[in-house]
C-alpha cells in the first residue's frame, strides 16, 4: 500500500483499490464500538481481550478487529458486529471474547446468549440489518461509522471517502458547488436550521480575498451527543465537508472549534487532519489542483455559550467568548471581521454525500422545508437510548415510541424535550407532529440539535422548566440585560412557584417576561431561553395552576410541596426506613405502625426507596 | 466631505454620515431614544438593549438595538410603537429593580414608562452596563479594569481583583458609572413595590415622556448628551 503523497488526482483511485483489496483478503472483521457510550461500559477491555484471543488462535492476521465510533445503540453497549455477516452482539463482555474468536470466528457458530433479544416479541435477531431499531431508522450518516475506524485514513478512503472532494476540485466549479447546496435544500443542523447554501452563497459574494470555514463542534446541549459521535466516528467525513465549503466559498483556511470535554473528539480529528496533510488532501495544491487549505483545531474552554457563532468567533480570535451584535451578519463580518461561514459538525458532514449523489438525492429524503434525515439523540425515560438518524418529516411518535421503545418501568410518556435548553416541552397529545424545523418551531420548540429527553409521568413540568433555567442561568454571558437578568428573574419567579409561593400573578408575569427576552436578547442563546418556561406554560399550565393555587405538586418532585407518610395498612413495622432515615424523623417501635414527623422530614425520600412494602407514599 | 446618507426615524426625514449609528442619527435629530450603556465615541456593544427600534425591511419589522444597527440609505426605523414601547418598559424594569437605589436608572425606568415593578427589589451596587470597562480599555486603552465571570457571576474587577498597576487614576470609570450619580433619597428599600416618586417630579406627563426629551437628571453628560433647550 502506497503511504505517499497524492500528487495528482489520478493517485487516488489506484490507492481505494488496493486498499479494498487487501480488505477482501480478510476472513472477518470484527467491528466493536469504541465510541464513548461503549467505552464507559468497558469496551476497550473487550477490544483488548478479542485481540488477545485472536492472537493466541493464530487469527490475528486474517481477522481484522476495528474499532470505531458510535453505532447509536448505546443502551445495548458495547456492542460488537462480525462481518461479512453482520452477525450482532450485544452487552459483550471481555470473558465472552475467547468464546466469540473460538465460536464464532474460527466455527462459524453463533453465540445465542450475546444475541440481541426483540423485547416485543422475545425472540432473538441474528443481524444488525435485523433489529427493529435500526430498522426503523434512515441511516446515512451514522452507518458509515461502523464502516471506518476514525484513525484510519485508509479506511475513510476504501469506503469512498474524499472521492466528493475530488469530483469538486475537478468537475465542479465553486457556483455550481454552492447551487447543488442551494438546491439539495440542507438547513444547518446545529439549532437554528439557517439554508446552509444562503449562507454559502452570501459567503461567497462577499467582499473579500481572506475568507474561513468553521465547524462548530461545541455542542453543550444536556443529553444531546450527536456532533460527538460523528467527530469521534467519522472525522474525516467532517473534514471533507469543510475542505467541500471551503472551495466553495473561497477560503484557504478552516477551524474546527471542539469543545475540550470531548477528548475522543479532539483527538480523533487531531489525527484526522494529521493523516490528511501527510496525503497531501490538506496543505498546498490539494490533489496537484489550484487549492490550497488547512485546517487548525481549536478546543473550547467549557462555555455554552461559545456555541453561538459570534461568540465562537470572538473565543477563536482570542477574545472572551461573547456574542457581539450581528447586525451584519459572519458571512460578511465574521472571524477576524472577514467573511466566514460557520456550519455545525453534521451539516458539514452531509456535504460530500450531496455532492457525491447529487442534490436531488438529498432533497429526495426528507420533509418539505426540512430536507434530508437528522440525528437524534434519545435520552431520558426511554428503553432504547442512542442516537438514531431519521428522514425529516417522521413523526416523534414514530421516534419515541418506534425506535425508542417506549418508556422504561411501564411508565406513562408524558412529554418529550426537543432542542436542548434553547427547545421546549412537546406533550404526548402533540406525538403525532413530524419531526421538522418548521413544525416543531410552530409548536413552540424547535429540533434544534437533535437533543430529545423523554420525561415520564413522574416528572414535573415546573421542575424541568426549573432545570434548564439553573443550566442557563450559569451559561448566559450576562452581557445583555434581558438574557442576564430576565433569566435571573425567571428562576427565582419558578422557584418561589415550586416552593409554594406563587401568586396568580406569577404566570401572566413569566409569559410577559419571556416575550420580552425573546425579542430583545443579543443573542440565541438569550432569545431562546425562555422557550422551556414558554413551551411548559402553554402545555402545562394546568399543573403550574396546581402548583400555585392548591400549593401541590402532581408528580410529587417539588420537594416543598410534598409530604412523605406512611400507608398503616401496607406498613410491616420492620423498622427498614427507620433505619434508614438520616435525620431521625421516623418514629416507632417494634412490631407498631411506624410514623414521620413532619418537622423533622427534610423530604430526601431515602424512606420511600429503602421500604420493601410500598408503604411509604408521597401525598 | 464624508458621506450623507438619509434615513426614516418615525417618519422625520434624517440626514446622517455614513458609517454612523441609528441612534446617533436619531439623536442628532432630537428623537431622544433611551439608552444606557452607549457612550459617544466608545465601541458600541448593544448590551443594554434599551435603545432597541423596528427596522422595517422588506415589508418585515426586526428589532434590533439602535446603537449597533449602521444607517443605510432609504432605511426604515420606528422607535416609539407601542410594541417597543412595552419591551422597553420590560427591559427598564428588569434594571430598576436590581438598582432601585440608582437615580440614573430610575430616570430611564420612568422615561421608559415604568411606574409600578412587579419583581421584589435588590440592591446591587452595579448593573453591569460596561461603561466604565468600555473607557478604560477602549478610550485609555489601560485594561486595568475588565469584565470576570459568566452570567449570575459576571462582574467588573481588576485583574485577580487587585489594585492594578495599569490605572493611571483618571476617574473617568467613576464619571461614568450610572451608580455613583447621588443616590435618590427617597425610601427605595428592598421589598417595596413602587419607586419612590421624588424623580417623578421631572417628568412633565407619562404621555409626554414617549419620545421626547424630558430633561432628565442625566441630561448633561449621561443619558443624551443635550441640554433641554436645545430639544424643545
């Protein structure tokens, strides 16, 4: 296998066909996610042992064991796939890999225990192509990770990676690039759904020799993982986006901005932009064309904030991370007050497929407006958390309840938080709107990055709005009065509601209030954070009525507005919570009715878990 | 000779220079629209969001604050509808209660149309509009104060919140600061709903207050920069 430079354009297919040749003189590969979800339940060991085993088999060099990103089923981690034929294993252990190399690989057998078991119909699924939530997905973004190890360059390429760059320096000049995006309708996946090839093109027009591309890769949204994997995953699919844009819009210079909490993600395009300057895919003269372009990485320094693009910019110069007014807009005054187009990770990363299929490929899938699929990240009360990749347009039902399984311990779904802090609180009655910018906007949130935490009966809308107003009252920049204070203003009016002391005023007062931070707030981070609040209040306001008028909360989370009491007829008097109470507040003796004194309770519901007999109820 | 360009502000015809600012034009012009944290010939930062206006484009309003927003030629502004008008009074509110005890802010509360707040007061000693670290760093250029810490904690230090070397004592952080304007004396005290009423005395009517310059306390030097005689 040639290692060397790529002079010429003609290198580049000589170099895929070797390299997919030396693949098919491989007996198996086995495939095991490395991506974050699977490393925290011990997938390395298990990548360690199978490579071991494989050794000591003699198989080392006719099995290949690759390890990638995310395959998105991260609640059956770590999961393992055997090619060719697809054989799935999940919940894999390092003592199952003697028996996998041995069964498996060498016998051709198949290991029923570490099957994946369908929870609807009890039977066991042999392939990956077989299991339902997989199935009922659209994958094209997130199958490539299985395909590729993000350290391998070569296998980026053998999959046909870079072949999109090429078409475009060679076939395609920067306007009919930035057409086939207009027309491929793609919208920016990072939150505001911004048309990427507006964007482009206004780039592009604007004055200016010195332009850049950025990739915003400083997601912070609470449960949404999306930009992650696919940078952990794929991160040359991410740099061939740019390396696409950047012809396009006439720059010679990019930043990918990742956020220093994703050490995989750093590392992995670290090395991705490594392996690419040394085949001469970055750096002068890209493929013996006229293009030039590098890319440097910059880590971010753990604000939210800093995922708003004018804060990104000022954090790249060097500056605090603030958003500056934006009354001209990046693509004309932007990094540096050059032209400058800034696209999140998974726009970036449905550039080559566009160009690589043609725009009417992409416009194809999808919802009107909202083109293409998008990847969720399903979180919360939820039996299959992962990401899933859908067609735009799908319903959240299908989502949630089709690809998600449906809630966890038999719990009713109550609603579902789409689009991070900046979204809002869908609830199960609205299920049936299509998963698209427009519709989810028009509801009062928003898809945003992808985030979706599916809450249970046994949250509290209150408490939730509670939540995302604490994440943002400590990630707003506090440079602008409406976001700093109006948030501020917020959380202690949602507060005083949770604790009993809301007035009827209360409610009138939070709608003006969030109208207000809406319109006038600098930035996005501003406009939007009254959406949780806004969103709970126009689904949810009966229980924000409960809360203040009957001073009660119905799923018995607000913790001052609860009381912990002891059933008399389910209590066993077995003495367990007495025991168990930190603060002496249950009294009883033996073998008699056990009782909490009201006083004492700092309602820490240590009782209520530790009791056998469900005795201990919350009123 | 630098270049005019004309813009629509309310429906008065304004000439301004290019390159200059709607509120500076509106200004200019005697529509006095508030603002707290511009200062003439400082970088303009839009933090206060008081000086906000409808840009109408294209058949479409956008607010937007005035003191960002550059003037183009045949631009529509407003900056006296009813509807910001109330964001205003939202905005001013949300300051007067953090510093009832400021008379400055008290003035654009009551010019904004503020008359009752119903958030319960706090007395913080400064709002953070940024005046004073704008003229140390942008006007000086000492850097010896600056900005630390992210919303609930942001606040205005020097470095590592000692005395820094880099202050050359001029003070005019200090001219600046809407704080140290003599505090009212009135009985502004946390709990308390209303603001006092001894800065209501400078105002003519509520209704002459929307829009036109009621020679306001800080009318020489802080809020407008013009004397009542030459506004009416």
């Amino acid at each position: 296998m040639s290692k060397s430079r790529l002079k010429t354009i003609k290198d580049l297919a000589p170099l895929r066909n070797s390299l997919i040749k030396e693949r098919e003189k491989l007996r198996a590969t086995i495939v095991i996610c490395g991506g974050t979800g699977c490393q925290a339940s011990r997938s390395l060991a298990v990548i360690d042992e199978v490579k071991k085993q494989l050794a000591k088999h003699k198989l080392k060099k006719s099995v290949n064991v690759r390890t990638t990103g995310c395959h998105g089923f991260c609640e059956q981690g770590p999961v393992m796939v055997i090619e060719p034929d697809e054989i799935f294993y999940c919940h894999v252990s390092p003592d199952d890999a003697a028996e996998i190399v041995t069964k498996t690989i060498r016998d051709g057998e198949i290991i029923e225990r570490l099957l994946y078991t369908d929870p609807v119909s009890g039977k066991t699924i042999k392939t990956e192509s077989e299991i339902p939530f997989y199935l009922a997905q659209d994958r094209y973004l997130l199958a490539q990770n299985r395909q590729v190890n993000p350290c391998s360059i070569e296998d980026y390429i053998a999959i046909g990676g870079y072949s999109a760059l090429a078409k475009t320096l060679f076939e395609l000049p920067p306007e009919s690039v930035v057409k086939e995006i207009v027309n491929s309708e793609l919208r920016g996946r990072g939150g505001g759904g911004f048309p990427t090839g507006r964007k482009w093109a206004e780039c592009r027009e604007a004055p200016g020799d010195e332009k850049y591309v950025i990739c915003n890769a400083d997601e912070g949204d609470p449960g949404a993982y999306m930009d992650r994997c696919v940078l952990e995953g794929n991160p040359h699919l991410v740099l061939e986006g740019m390396m696409i844009g950047a012809w396009a819009v006439g720059a010679r210079k990019g930043y990918v901005y990742v956020r220093n909490e994703y050490p995989l993600a750093v590392k992995h395009i670290q090395l991705a932009v490594e392996q690419a300057r040394k085949l001469g895919i970055l750096g002068e003269n890209i493929f013996g064309s006229p293009f030039s372009f590098d890319v440097d990485i910059a880590r971010g320094g753990g604000a939210f904030v800093c995922g708003e693009s004018t804060a990104l910019m000022a954090s790249l110069e060097g500056k605090v991370g603030e958003p500056r007014p934006k009354d001209v807009h990046t693509v004309v005054d932007g990094l540096w007050h050059k032209p400058t187009t800034l696209n999140n990770v998974e726009t970036w990363a449905n550039v080559p497929s566009i160009i690589k299929n043609g725009s009417s490929w992409f416009a194809s899938k999808g919802a009107k407006g909202s083109k293409g699929t998008k990847i969720l990240a399903l979180t919360g009360h939820i039996k299959n958390t992962g990401l899933v990749e859908v067609e735009m347009g799908k319903s959240i039902n299908d989502v949630v309840f089709g690809i998600g399984g449906g809630a966890t311990n038999g719990k009713a779904i109550k609603a579902v938080q789409t689009g991070g802090p900046s979204g809002g609180c869908l609830p199960v009655e609205k299920f049936d709107l299509p998963v698209d910018f427009d519709a989810l906007a028009d509801a009062g949130s928003m898809v945003g990055s992808g985030g979706m935490v599916v809450m249970d009966e046994s949250t509290c809308m209150v408490d939730v709005a509670k939540y995302f107003l604490t994440f943002l009252q400590d990630e707003s920049c506090g440079k602008c009065v409406p976001c700093r204070l109006g948030i501020d203003r917020m959380l202690e009016i949602v507060t005083e509601i949770s604790e009993g002391r809301g007035t009827s005023d209360h409610i009138e007062l939070l709608e003006d209030l969030g109208d207000t931070m809406s319109t006038t707030s600098l930035c996005g981070l501003g406009k939007t954070a009254a959406n949780p609040v806004l969103s709970t209040l126009r689904y949810f306001r009966d229980e924000y009525e409960t809360h203040i008028n009957e001073k009660k909360c119905p799923a018995g989370v607000c913790q001052a507005l609860i009381t912990y009491i002891i059933d008399e007829e389910k209590c066993t008097c077995c003495g367990l919570c007495k025991r168990a109470c930190p603060h002496n507040a249950i009294a009883g003796k033996k073998k008699q009715v056990h009782s909490i004194d009201v006083d004492l309770c700092q309602k820490c519901g240590i009782c209520m878990s530790e009791c056998k007999f469900d005795a201990i109820q919350i009123q | 000779m630098t270049q005019e360009v004309t813009v629509n502000i309310d429906g008065a015809f304004i000439r301004a220079p290019k390159g200059s600012t709607v509120l500076d034009a509106a200004l200019g012009a005697g529509i006095c629209i508030p603002h707290l944290c511009r200062v003439p010939y400082l970088e303009d930062i839009g933090a206060c969001r008081l000086c906000i206006v409808e840009h109408i484009e294209n058949g479409r309003s956008k607010i937007t604050t005035s003191c960002t927003l550059l003037v183009q030629e045949g631009m529509r502004i407003l900056s006296n509808t009813d509807r910001i008008r109330k964001l205003r009074r939202n905005i001013a509110e949300l300051l007067v209660t953090e510093a009832p005890n400021s008379r400055a802010i008290q003035d654009i509360a009551l010019r904004c149309g503020v008359v009752e707040t119903r958030y319960p007061f706090r007395n913080s000693d400064c709002v953070l509009c940024g005046r004073c670290v704008r003229a140390c760093t942008g006007h000086f250029g000492e850097k010896a104060i600056g900005f630390v810490g992210r919303g609930k904690d942001r606040r205005v230090e020097s470095p590592f919140n000692l005395y820094s070397e880099l202050c050359n004592e001029c003070g005019r952080c200090i001219d600046l600061c809407p704080m140290t304007i003599v505090p009212c004396d009135g009985n502004m005290k946390p709990g308390e709903g209303r603001l006092c009423g001894n800065c209501e005395s400078k105002m003519l009517t509520e209704e002459a207050a929307q829009g036109y310059c009621i020679g306001c306390y800080m009318g020489d030097g802080f809020q407008c920069e013009r004397s009542i005689t030459n506004t009416l």
